[in-house]
C-alpha cells in the first residue's frame, strides 16, 4: 500500500493535543484497556497508527473516532505515554473543522488566534442591533424594576408582538439557524463517506420513520442515560460534571422552545401572554434550575480538566478550553442579570444583559466547530454503529 502522509493534518493534531502519537509502538494494550472498544475492530490502536501516517480521509470517517468519549483509560496504562485517549480528541477536533460550513469561521474557530474576531463579531451585531432599535440609553431605577431586560431594544406601539423579541430573535434565530445547516451538512457528508468506507449497501435502506425508531431514538437514550460514558473508570467523576450540564441544556432548550411558543405564536393571538415570567412560574422554575446544574456541571469539568492537565500531563487545548468558558459566560452572566434585577442596579444589569446575549449568540453560532459539536457527530456515530450491524446494511 502506497501512503501518502498528510503532513498539515499531523501537525493539526499535534496542535490540537495529540503531540504524544509518535510515541505508540502498537502493542494494542489501549484497546484491550478500552471499555468502549468492541471485538470485531478495537480502537484505539488502529487509529494511533493511521494517525502516525497521516490518514486524514480515513480517521475522519472512522465511526470509532467519534465513539470514544475521552476517559482517559487507555491513556493511564499505555506504556509508552502516547496518550491515545488526547489523540482522538486531537482528530475529533479535526473533524469538526474539516466537516463545518462555512469553512473560513470553522477555521476561525478552531484555534485561539481566531478569539478577537469569534468575540467580536457577536459584540459588533449585538450591538449594531441595538444602535438600530433606537433603544440606546440605560432604564432608569423604576423602568428596571418594572421591566427588567423586557425593554433592552426598546418598545414600539405594535401591541401583538414584543419589539424586544422581534430583535432577539433577529440575532438568535439566524446564528442558530446557520448552526443546523453547517451541522446537518457536516454530518450527512460523514455518514455518507462511513458508509462508502465500510462498503454499506446502498439500495435496501430503511424508511425515515424506521430509521428514527430503531437507529437514531435508541442512541439518544444511550446518550441521555450516559450509559457508555458510565463504563469508563479511570475518570468516573466526569459523568458527574457532564451528566448535569447536558440535564441543564436540555431544561433550557424546553424553556427556550416555550418562550419562543408562548411570544411568537400565542402572544400573536393573546398579546397579554407577553412579558416576563414570575418567579413562580413553572418555567422560570426550570430555567433556574437548569442554570445552577449549569453552573454546577461546568465547574466539576473545570476542576477535572485541570485535574487531569496536571495528573496525566495532558495538554491544555484551545479546543477544550473555549467551550468550557463559553458554558461558563452563558451561566454567569446569565445568573448575575437576574441576581443584578433583584438588587435594582439597571447599568450593571444592562452592561452584563449585553454580554449574556453575546455569550449566547456565541454558542449557538460556533456550535458545530467546537467541542460542542460532538453532541451531533456522536449521536451520529452511535446511530452508525447500529446501523452498519443491521439487515439494512448487509443485505445484498
Ligand atoms: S497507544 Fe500506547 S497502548 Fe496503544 S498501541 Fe500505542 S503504545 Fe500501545
Ligand atoms: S479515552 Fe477511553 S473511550 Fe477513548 S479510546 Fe481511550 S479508553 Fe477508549
């Protein structure tokens, strides 16, 4: 077999935290370790060596990548400090860049010299947005007490629909929007070249319906349950940080869908549905909850990050840094302007309002660039899995 290495593709993972894969020497003791890894074709070792030989095309449509969930198991017992468990996070980071659209912000997101302008370009249209909604100015104490946030791009005379939410949809709805599109878009293009790879059949194919039911619902289940995550055991205590931050999105998703129900379609009809919610309220309730499990599941991943840099001698990477600080700004500042509402301060509540929307804005719009986007490649990859065991996949 003729191999031709591809060198920018080392040089990405060694960059992104897999400087160690030189080092394997293939004794497979990762994949004998790997609680995770099946018989019929056990990773970690296969993608060390593509990795040492620089098989981009291959790692990135290698469903196994995208099944690990980076326990550290394997890279405690190598014996050679290869660190296999940093390498496949080096390549899933690859993916995610090498998969995303449009690839310049990709690009951009991939590495901190891109920070200024990933940070930048929400502020700018933040902003600009509100110069534009002709709000411009700090409420006075009263207006605060009343308002709250209600009014941060102003009021207008329409009375069915709020023109704070027509703006804050304005900037969420597109960002998220290009989000799914990059995301479904990365994603039906690994699914296609995993399949070519494994040589699926491609005329007998299930129908949408089935493929939810019997595919896709199962791994979202696994995923939810962290059933695989569970089996690692060298950082058990991960579970416990990531199983509330993935809790707590789920709880805001629902309060955002609500919110979005309750003053895009039902405030249309019933306008009095408009305004914010009471602390009473059933959603705020859940919204409130969710960020403190926010907050919470944040810090013990913070904690073991920095645990695991310091123990295992594991690289710090941008690309699991960024996402942990960007979880960290949506709940802080997210916090603090409701704790600031309550202590009647409108300047400060305004100021740290601004960088809520732009913490907010920054995760839905680099959402399949960053270590966020594994929620989509590996439900991808669990569904895959099952999928390339079935009938559908073998029958000729
Ligand atoms: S990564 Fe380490 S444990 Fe795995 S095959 Fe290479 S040397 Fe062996
Ligand atoms: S980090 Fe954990 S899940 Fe990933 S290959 Fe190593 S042992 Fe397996």
């Amino acid at each position: 077999m003729n191999v031709q290495p591809d060198l920018d593709f080392i040089r990405s993972l060694k960059e992104a935290g897999g400087d160690t894969l030189k080092k394997c020497y293939q004794c497979a003791t990762c994949s004998v370790i790997c609680p995770l890894s099946k018989d019929g074709k056990p990773f970690p070792r296969k993608e060390m060596i593509w990795a040492q030989w620089g098989m981009r095309d291959k790692l990135v449509t290698d469903p196994d990548v995208f099944l690990c969930h980076h326990c550290g198991d394997c890279t405690t017992h190598c014996p050679r400090g290869a660190k296999p468990g940093d390498v496949l996070s080096s390549i899933r980071a690859y993916a995610y860049t090498f998969y995303g659209w449009p690839k310049p912000l990709a690009k951009l997101a991939s590495s901190a010299k891109g920070l200024p302008i990933l940070i930048g370009l929400p502020v700018v249209v933040i902003f600009i947005m509100w110069l534009l909604s002709g709000a411009m100015r700090f409420p006075t104490s009263e207006e605060f007490s009343q308002y709250g946030y209600q009014r941060f791009f102003g009021t207008w005379d329409f009375y069915w629909y709020a023109k704070n939410i027509f703006f804050i949809v304005l900037i969420m709805v597109p960002s998220l929007g290009l989000a799914l599109f990059s995301s479904f878009k990365g994603i039906s293009t690994m699914w296609k070249t995993m399949s070519e790879d494994a040589g699926l059949n491609k005329e007998y194919r299930p129908s949408v319906g089935q493929f939810l039911k019997d595919y896709l619902w199962p791994s979202l289940i696994e995923i939810v349950k962290h059933s695989r995550f569970r089996e690692c055991t060298t950082n058990t205590d991960r579970v416990q940080g990531h199983l509330p931050l993935m809790l707590a999105f789920i709880g805001l998703a629902i309060v955002t869908t609500w919110s979005l129900l309750k003053n895009d379609v039902l405030g249309l009809i019933w306008p009095s549905l408009h305004g914010p919610m009471a602390i009473t309220d059933p959603f705020k309730i859940l919204a409130n909850i969710s960020a403190i499990a926010l907050l919470f599941g944040v810090g013990v991943l913070w904690a073991n990050r920095k645990k695991a840099e310091a123990e295992m001698n594991t690289q710090a990477t941008f690309y699991d840094w960024f996402l942990i600080w960007e979880i960290t700004a949506v709940g802080v500042t997210g916090v603090a302007a409701q704790l600031l509402r309550w202590a009647e301060m409108p300047v400060t509540g305004y100021i740290v309002y601004f960088l809520h929307l732009v913490s907010v804005m920054m995760l839905f719009l680099y959402l399949p660039y960053t270590k966020f986007a594994h929620l989509m490649y590996r439900t991808s990859a669990y569904a895959f899995e099952k999928y390339r065991q079935s009938v559908y996949a073998t029958n000729s």
